[in-house]
C-alpha cells in the first residue's frame, strides 16, 4: 500500500467529512484532548438538518460547538463517561448527561456493542512514514471504538505528541474514512482546581486516616 496515496484519497475538510452524519447516528469522540475540534464545530453548522444525534466523550476538554448550536436536546445530546473540563458546563440541563461506567470496561463494554458507534472522531498526531497516526495523550479505548465505528474520521494535529506503546496507541490510514488537516490549535489544559470550603473539609478528613504503607 502506498500509504501517501491513501492519506490522499482519504483528506477532505472537516465539513465534508461530517456530511456522513445522520439523523439518529451515535458519535464516538476519543478521550480527552484527542477528542474532536474543527469536526465538532463543522457537526454544529448542520444543526437544522440533523434530528438526535448522540455525541459521547470521556472527559471533553475542547469547546463543545454542538451544545452550544443546541441545548433543546432535539438535535444534539452530549453524553459523558467522566464529567469534567468543558462538560461541567453544561451537566444541569444544558444538553450533556453523565453515564456512569468503570473506566477499564470502556473498550469491553465498546466491543461487545453495548454502545453504539456510528462515527468515531479523534485529534491526532501527523501520519508516520509506516502509515500510524499516534493517539497521543489519550487512548484508553480508541481503538475498540475504530473497530466497531461504520465512519473513522481523524483530525491532524501538529501539537499532538506522538506517544509510544505498542498496544493500541495508534491506528493506520488503512482503518481510516476521512482525514482532516485541522488549523493546528493547542492542545486544551484543564486550569488548577480552587478547593471550597467543602472540599478542603472532605481532603482534611481523608488525610487524617492516611497512614504509611496503607
């Protein structure tokens, strides 16, 4: 396989990518920072033609342009592994709920269908000489997810740093629809959590029972 020739055939833009979409589809966006960005805002332009679309991430550290084109819930419904980042800002009726799972189960439960992939998005590093595109930062269950996802669309990113494994860290142009030259933003960081009175009353305690070697 030439593996140039494939990056070829399969890059497009993030709006032409998207337009695979359908109503109803489950979109599977990778975990954390490798989720989606300049396909999600492209996802959010076609508000008015899409009807149910579910989006589920694990800790989503880019802006989510869907909700913020949508908060009715008839268009686009964000659902979260681990709440965190930018979904805090739209748990309380805002568009995005919180589905609790063991976070080791994640590439089991994705396997075994018990969550439906339709579409799968990540941000990635550039394409190697062999043909790998590296998950990065994260990749706790990407590849359970591009197993079982009918569309597999990636986002270059420059910033994202090519991270070592072996295991299911990275996926081939072979195994990918459509790839997506994105404008290259940095890569989002969570800011240091200020504590309220609660919480360091809840740490406070905690620490008292901590012992050496427990």
């Amino acid at each position: 396989m030439d593996f140039l020739k494939e990056y070829q055939k399969k890059l497009t833009t993030a709006d032409e990518a998207v337009k695979v979409v359908r109503s109803g589809d489950w979109i599977e966006h990778a975990f954390g920072v490798n989720g989606a960005n300049e396909l999600d805002q492209a996802l959010a332009k076609r508000k008015d033609e899409l009807w149910d679309v579910k989006i589920r991430a694990d800790i989503g550290a880019w802006p989510h342009y869907t909700l913020e084109a949508d908060q009715t819930e008839e268009h686009f419904i964000w659902m979260s592994w681990h709440v965190a980042g930018q979904d805090k800002k739209y748990i309380n009726g805002k568009g995005l709920y919180y589905v609790p799972m063991k976070f080791h189960e994640c590439p089991v439960m994705t396997r075994n269908d018990a969550v439906p992939n339709n579409v799968f998005m990540a941000t990635v590093s550039p394409m190697d000489k062999h043909g790998y595109f590296s998950f990065g930062a994260g990749c706790p269950s990407a590849m359970a997810a591009v197993e079982n996802a009918e569309y597999v669309m990636l986002e270059v990113n420059t910033n994202m740093p090519r991270v070592l494994g072996g295991n299911q860290e990275s996926v081939h142009i072979s195994q990918v629809t459509h790839v997506v030259e994105g404008s290259n933003p940095p890569l989002p960081t969570l800011p240091a959590a200020n504590p309220n009175e609660v919480e360091k009353k809840i740490a406070s305690n905690i620490i008292e029972r901590l012992y050496d070697g427990c």
